[in-house]
C-alpha cells in the first residue's frame, strides 16, 4: 500500500511539474534525497564556513542564488517539502543555505529578502537564519533567482550576529 501511494504521489509530482519526467532526469528517492540536505545549526557550524556573495552566469549552484530543493521539517525530518533556498556560502566541499519562507513567526530569527521570481505569487520572503542547511547539488531541484546584494548581506548580517550571541 505505501509503494502504491508513493508511486501515485510521484505520478502527481510529474504532471504537476514538480519533478522532471524520464530516468535521465530523474529524482533521487526521498530517502537520498532527505540525507543531502542534512539541517545543522548555526551556533553549532564548523569554523570553516565561509559566507560570500559570488553569484556567476556559468550554470553552477553559487552564493547568492536562490534554489529549490527539499528541505526537512523541523519537527519531523523524515518529512518535509519543497521550498526555496538562499545559498550562503561553503563549509568545505558542501554548499550552505537557509530556507525561506512567506510565512513571519514569532519568535523565529528571520531576515525580509523581498518579494521575487522565486514565489510565484509575488509575496515577501522571508530568509530563516536559524537554520542553516547543507546542500548537496544533486538534491537541487531548480535554480530561481540571484538575490541582490545588498538583501543578501543583511541575510549575513543577521546570520552572523546569531551566531556571534549563541
């Protein structure tokens, strides 16, 4: 019964546009897809993180840019949906971001991005500064946006200043 339904959820992800169609693009399981994009906290980063804005129209995943990918829920990690991600920066190898969301919530440190091509619906972004996420490029979804600059260094700012008081 949990194959049928996950096979029907995919059908529905396909024809909805969610997911590309065919095994050469074909998305990992969620499985895979849910280990790639392993959420850490800020306080708790390593020392060889590096945040800088570096945006460049070669193709590649880059700080600076907003991307879709599946991200967990905090409550529940097993579970989670697709949503936008500000890229940030590196720690090693791996690329760092934090998600965003269009939802404001008490007691959340989030930072306002604005409003753009990456929501559908023009609404004000949020970028979650108390959640700092490993990216994986092969869990990447779609590329959205390049965020300006100035957005993204208050998107620092406040991600440092959290992590400066932790």
């Amino acid at each position: 019964m949990r194959s049928l339904f996950r096979t029907l959820w995919r059908m529905l992800r396909i024809l909805f546009g969610f997911e590309p169609r065919g095994d050469a693009g074909a998305l990992p399981p969620a499985e895979a897809t849910r280990a790639r994009a392993r959420q850490g906290k800020p306080k708790r980063a390593a020392p060889t993180e590096v945040f800088r804005y570096a945006p460049s129209p070669g193709g590649g995943l880059d700080p600076g840019e907003i991307v879709w990918m599946w991200v967990p829920y905090e409550d529940d990690p097993r579970q989670g949906k697709d949503r936008p991600v500000l890229l940030v920066g590196h720690r090693g190898r791996r690329l760092l971001g934090v998600p965003l969301t269009s939802k404001r919530r008490e007691g959340r440190a989030a930072v306002s991005v604005g409003a753009g091509p990456w929501d559908a619906e023009g609404r004000v972004s949020y970028a979650r500064v108390d959640r700092l996420l490993e990216v994986d490029p092969g869990a990447v979804r779609r590329e959205g946006a390049v965020l300006a600059e100035a957005r993204f260094s208050k998107v620092i700012a406040a991600l440092e200043a959290l992590r400066a008081a932790a």
